[in-house]
C-alpha cells in the first residue's frame, strides 16, 4: 500500500528521482515470531480460568450428591466460612500448579521469556482467582447434577474464552462486544498477564486492571454467598 502511494505521487509530480522506500517491520516483544511465547504463556492463562470453575463447581456437586454438605450444616460453621474455605482451598492448588508450570515448563523446559515481576502476576491471578471460583461455585447452584454442571460449563467458559482476547485479539470484535466483556473477570486477567509478562508493565501500569478484578471478584463472591445460602436452607 506504501509504495503504491509513493509510485502514485511520484507518476503524478514526475519527480522520479526520488528513491522508492523501503518498508522493514519488526515485531516488538517477539521479534522472531516464535509462537511457543504466546502460546505457552497463554494456555496458563486460559488454564487458570478453567480449571478454578471446574474445580470448585465439581467439588460442591460432589458434596452434595454424597451428602456430606448435610455434615457441614451440624457442625459450628457458617456459609460463609463453608463458601471460604473452598474458594481458597481451590484457588491455591489453581495458583501453585500455574506457578510450576510457569518456571518449570514454560521458562524452563520452553526457554520463553518472561519480563515482567511474577509475583505481581500472581497477586493478579490471585485476585482473579477469587472471582473464577466464586463463578463456580454460582454455577454449582444452579446445577442440580454434575451432568448439568457441564452443560452450564460450555455455556459459561466457552465464551469467556474466546471473547475475552485469551484466543484472539480483542480489538478485532465489535465494540458491543469488548464493552460487553469488560464485566468478565478474565478479560481484565488477559489484559494484565499481556502487559506483565510480555511487556514487563509494572503495578502503575496493570493498577486499573487489579481494581477491575477486586470489584468484580467482590461482586461475584457476594452473589454466590446469596446463592449458596438458599441452597444450604433447601437442603435443611
């Protein structure tokens, strides 16, 4: 398209001493093109999602189906407590098994790159771990087996996955839908892994993103506590 238009202006002044121009791209942050540095980088973080949903949802389901949430409802223990304690139970097997394979296979075994500070991208995973697993346990609810727990799986993560720039890039979907995404959590997780690990941005860039995922992680534990509760009363 460049020398298109300079061929045009050159024909049209007759000015035909003027060189042509050479056009050289380089791509930032990989100049090689290597797709295992976005890709391996990129299926932890699709992973984390995933696997925070699934396991926290699979773990409530199970308990009810074998009865051991009636247990929990006669000892001393409160909803929230009982909600707590799998949101972080399930958000710390989530946070070690990334960060192993974060150094292990993708640092070590990949030899991809990381520039930015690991443990601000872990205290964002953190934070968008506490909303993920919220969700499930909101979709747990709603379910009444596992069967159906799966179905509202593909419902839920599918298009969290693809809209929310993990797969493609967001600026190629309609406006609609990057506004529509901004109210999910791993939207603003994919936003800040990019500039952490790819570009090396530091807490005064990724700030907007840590609000987003601590509001929307509030929002999300606060409506499955509601949730959680009446289907603990409707189990009494």
């Amino acid at each position: 398209i460049v020398l298109d238009q300079i061929n045009e202006f050159v024909r049209r002044e007759r000015a035909v001493s003027i060189p042509p121009v050479e056009l050289v791209l380089r791509a930032r942050f990989n100049p090689e093109l290597n797709k295992s540095w976005f890709g391996g980088a990129m299926q932890i973080i699709n992973n984390i999602t995933m696997l925070s949903i699934v396991l926290t949802g699979a773990a409530l389901i199970r308990e009810r189906e074998h009865g051991t949430l009636e247990h929990l409802l006669v000892m001393p223990v409160s909803p929230f407590e009982i909600m707590a304690s799998k949101v972080l139970a399930m958000a710390a097997v989530v946070l070690v098994a990334s960060a192993f394979s974060l150094n292990v296979v993708v640092r070590g075994l990949m030899g991809v790159p990381i520039e930015g500070s690991l443990p601000l991208f872990f205290f964002g995973a953190a934070l968008h771990l506490f909303a993920t697993t919220s969700l499930g346990i909101v979709l747990a609810t709603l379910a009444r087996s596992m069967p159906q727990f799966g179905m509202l799986l593909l419902m839920v993560l599918l298009p969290l996955q693809m809209l929310s720039g993990g797969s493609t890039p967001r600026e190629s979907m309609p406006e609609l839908v990057q506004f529509v995404m901004l109210a999910a959590p791993n939207t603003h997780f994919v936003l800040l892994s990019h500039g952490i690990l790819y570009r090396g941005a530091g807490l005064e860039v990724v700030w907007p993103q840590l609000i987003s995922l601590t509001v929307i992680g509030s929002i999300l534990f606060t409506f499955s506590l509601a949730r959680f509760r009446k289907t603990l009363a409707a189990a009494e």
